[in-house]
C-alpha cells in the first residue's frame, strides 16, 4: 500500500501557486489509492478562495474559522486538535505505514508538525518543501531540520542553496520542480495587425514580492508610445485597492479578481503576452502555465527559476530591471521588452509560444512532478522516525526576541544598542510585521523617539501600532523623521536595496544584521 500524504495550506485555497501545486499533487496521487489530505485555512484578509476542482477521494480537513496562523504568537494549541485529527485519519487509511506531511508557506505550520513528531512519532514524518527564493524559507528549513525527514527545493537554485546549508543531510535534499496541466497543442492567435495587443497578469497583488505598481508604469509607456493595448489583470492581495485605483483611470487596463484554474488557462489562451514583475520567485507556476498555454512571457529577472525556463527571445523576453529596481523603473523596463517581442512579428512570437510549450510538456508537466514526489513520499515512509527534539519549543514564532527563528536571539541587544547611538534623533521603525512586535519591549524603553512605523503595504495606510503612524516609504519624508531603522532580520538586504530614495532625501538607513554571515540561520 502507498504511504499516505498530509498537506498543510495554512492560506486556504488562495489564488497562489502553492495552493495549485497543493492540489494538482493530491489530484495526481489520488487515482492510484494512495491515501491524501488536504488541511484548509482561512484565506488571508483581502483574498478569496478559488473553486479548485478536487478529486473526491481527496480527504479535506477543516481548520477554517480558527485564528490565523501567522498571528498565533507561537500558540499552537488552537491548530494541534485540527492536525492531531488529520494525521491520525490519515494513519487508519494505512495501517502501518507513516503518514507523509507537507507544511507550507509558515514556519509555525512546521511547528504544529513538530509538535505532532514527538506525540506520534512512530506515524508522522515530514517532508520541507522550499518553495520561494527568500531567505525566510531557508530559516525555517534550518530551524526544523532536526525532524525533517527530506527537502525538497522547485529550483534548481534552490536545491543547490539547500544542499549547501544542509552539508550533512544532501542525500535527503530532491529538486522536483512544479508541474502543470500542457495542453495538446499551442493555440494560434489572430494576427496583430489592427488590434491591440493582449497583455495579462494573474496572481497575488502586492508590491513585495510581486511588484505590481509596475503594471501602471508599463500601461503608462505603452500608452505614451501610441502602442494599443488590451491588459487584463486577474488576482487579489494587500494591494488590490491600488490596483482598482490604477485601473479607474487607465481605461485599457482591467483587473477581473482572482480566477479558477479554468478561467486562469481561458484567459491565457486569449492572451498575448503575460507580464511578470516579480523581484523574487521560486519557480512560477504562473510562469508555467503561461507557457504551457502559448502565453510569451515578458517578465523582470528573478535569482530563482527565470534562467531555468526562459531564455531571452527564445521562450519570451526578460527586461532589463533586477530586484532591487522601483515599480516604475520595473514598468519602464517590461515596457520595451513588449516592443522587442511585437518587433519580432506574429511568427516570431508563434516561435516563441511552440519553443516554451515544448519545454514544458517535456521537462514540467502535472504528472511528471507527482511520478517524482510519489517516489520521494515511500522513500520518506520507510525512514526511521525523527521527533522534534523534547527540550525545544515547537513553534516558531515566539515573544520578546528569543530566537523564535522569527529574529535571532541577538535581536533586542542589536536594536537596543543602535536605538541608543541615535539617541535625542527622530527615528521610524521600518517593518510592523513580528520582527518588529516581538522587539516592541526594546522600543519602548529607547532613548531615541520612536516617531513612526514604515510599512510597505499599502492596506496599512493611516493606521496606528502603538499609538504611532504607520505611514508608507514614499511619505517619510514630510514627518520630520531623521533616521530610518530596518527591523527585518530575513528581509533586511532586499529592504536595503530599496531604500535609496530616502537616503537622497537625508533620512540615513540603518541595517541591524549587517554582520548577517556572524549571525547565521535560526538554528536549534
């Protein structure tokens, strides 16, 4: 009998290319009797969940109406009973052989494993799949490596990373890339000429990791050169506000929220072009599928994934913007490198279209990834068990600075000492996320005056966190603040590289972990 396989999708069905490998994964091993589960979340604030079409011999396990994961403080009891249910229904479907678990996207997600590993470690092994090209993946990875029976990275530069970290664990480090659904052939648009040219986006809305206030800039290039345009943008997230409001006033710009896969793969078809502004990925399932449907891709360069799939002018066009670039600079970039796509002609992108949707039904297809993963997944079952060790806390998350993995344990001593060389300064607090609530002690007994929170995302706009503005980078400059502290451990060089607007303003940045290599991954 197969090993049974427990997911875990702490953001629900949301529109993300997690949850689609979530599902194709289940819906590809569920035919064969393997046993296999899905443990469902709310989806984030601001995200609806998506129709994804299930095989109905997928078990799904509802842990809806609980509290969100990322706001638990390292509680993890309100999750346990849900997982404890799910690992143990899934254990009576194969008696005697361990179930395999995935955790996602959180790394109290592991947590709640962890806690799992040492109450039944005889039925539960976990497998960490490395799914994003940040360096909060690779922390999670460290911290629970003790009780991860594999690794699993969807790049190549993410498998190579992983081994890498993990010099004593490489026979346990796989590469499966995601897989997806290739169609039997590629679909011949219409000719270009007297038409507009069909650009579209799909997937989450932010400016983080995706980059989204690009698209304005691109539609605004596009226009200004007289190029007509038709862009349909598909998707919600924490900037969906910003995205309605570009649209309101670009009337060749849609946004249609997030879709099924079927209206995902419609919407290709009748596309063009799909743009990609992303700093960073791991290996785009959106990407993917843009490919598999004759969709050229036009994208910004990411470490992750772009070299693997797209070789410029052969599988579409990358443009000429890295991840530390603005959105603008981004938009400007995608801008001409839709024109150095149009400029190749309707052959030209028909070339492009069959290359891309070769290399994907060869080398990415669904039931490719899933013959892989079924390997992995019985190789897992038959290792010994490895319980979290009985002196470690399970979760991730935790309070006051103590090396949660959230932030190392240096933390509050770091922020403290350079709080105090800024004393009688008017100083902001880059970041309201948990590397900041967790130093909220040390912040509150600097000597410096704390004036303002600076955060990214826009949904944050005119708030408050401990009575003081949460005010976005571009309007720092009119509070008075004069200095600018990152209190971002994961995120602090890719927060850096994005701060060079204020520093010409006169706001000086101050990086806490400049010495990161000193400081290491969170690590038991």
């Amino acid at each position: 009998m197969h090993a049974p396989v427990l997911i875990s999708l702490p953001h629900g069905f949301n529109a993300s290319g997690v949850t689609a490998w979530a599902v194709r994964l289940v819906n590809a091993l569920a035919p064969s009797g393997r046993p296999v589960g899905l443990i469902v979340h709310d989806e984030p604030a601001g995200q609806t969940a998506v129709e994804f079409r299930l095989d109905p011999r997928v078990e799904v396990f509802d842990a809806r109406g609980l509290a969100p994961m990322n706001s638990c403080d390292g509680d993890l009891s309100t999750f346990r009973p849900v997982y404890r249910l799910a690992a143990g229904v899934m254990a009576a479907r194969a008696p005697g052989i361990p179930v395999v678990c995935f955790p996602n996207l959180l790394g109290d997600a592991y947590g709640v494993f962890a806690a799992l590993s040492r109450e039944m470690p005889e039925l539960v092994r976990v497998v960490a799949v490395h799914h994003s090209d940040i360096p909060y993946n690779d922390a999670v990875c460290a911290h629970y490596a003790p009780m991860l029976s594999a690794f699993v990275g969807v790049s190549e530069r993410i498998t190579t990373r992983l081994r890498g970290m993990l010099p004593t664990r490489g026979p346990d480090v796989y590469g499966i890339p995601y897989g997806v659904e290739v169609p039997a052939g590629v679909l011949r648009r219409e000719p270009l000429a007297g038409r507009p040219v069909r650009l579209l986006y799909a997937g989450r809305l932010d400016h983080e990791q995706k980059r989204i206030g690009a698209l304005a800039a691109l539609a605004d290039r596009l226009s200004g050169w007289g190029v007509p345009f038709e862009f349909a943008i598909l998707g919600d997230g924490p900037a969906a506000g910003d995205v309605d409001a570009m649209c309101a006033s670009r009337p060749g710009v849609r946004r249609f929220g997030a879709a099924p896969p079927a209206g995902v793969a419609a919407a290709l078809d009748a596309a063009d072009m799909f743009i990609l502004p992303s700093r960073y990925e791991g290996l785009s399932v959106a990407l993917l599928e843009a490919l598999a449907h004759g969709c050229v891709p036009v994208l910004t360069p990411s470490a992750s994934g772009t070299a693997q799939l797209i070789g410029d002018g052969r599988t579409g066009r990358i443009a000429g913007a890295g991840p530390d670039a603005g959105e603008a600079e981004a938009g400007a970039a995608l801008a001409e490198a839709v024109i150095a796509a149009l400029q190749t002609g309707d052959e030209g992108l028909h070339a492009m279209r069959s290359r891309g949707w070769s290399m994907v039904r060869g080398r990415f297809s669904a039931e490719t990834c899933a013959t892989r993963y079924a390997a992995v997944i019985d190789r897992v079952a038959q290792s010994p068990a490895q319980p979290w060790p009985a002196h470690l806390t399970a979760a991730f998350t935790g309070s006051g600075g103590g090396g949660s993995g959230t932030v190392p344990a240096d933390a509050a001593r770091r922020m403290a000492s350079t709080l105090a060389s800024l004393a009688g300064r008017r100083v902001a607090i880059f970041g309201t996320g948990r590397h900041t609530l967790e130093l909220r002690e040390t912040l509150e007994h600097a000597p410096a005056e704390i004036a303002a929170f600076v955060d990214e995302d826009r949904t944050r706009r005119g708030t408050r966190l401990w009575e003081r503005p949460v005010v976005p980078p571009e309007e720092l400059a009119g509070t008075g603040v004069t200095d600018l502290v990152i209190s971002s451990w994961l995120h602090e060089e890719a927060i850096l590289s994005r701060t060079g607007p204020l520093e010409r303003v006169g706001i000086r940045v101050h990086g806490l972990y400049a010495d990161r290599a000193a400081v290491g991954v969170a690590n038991p």
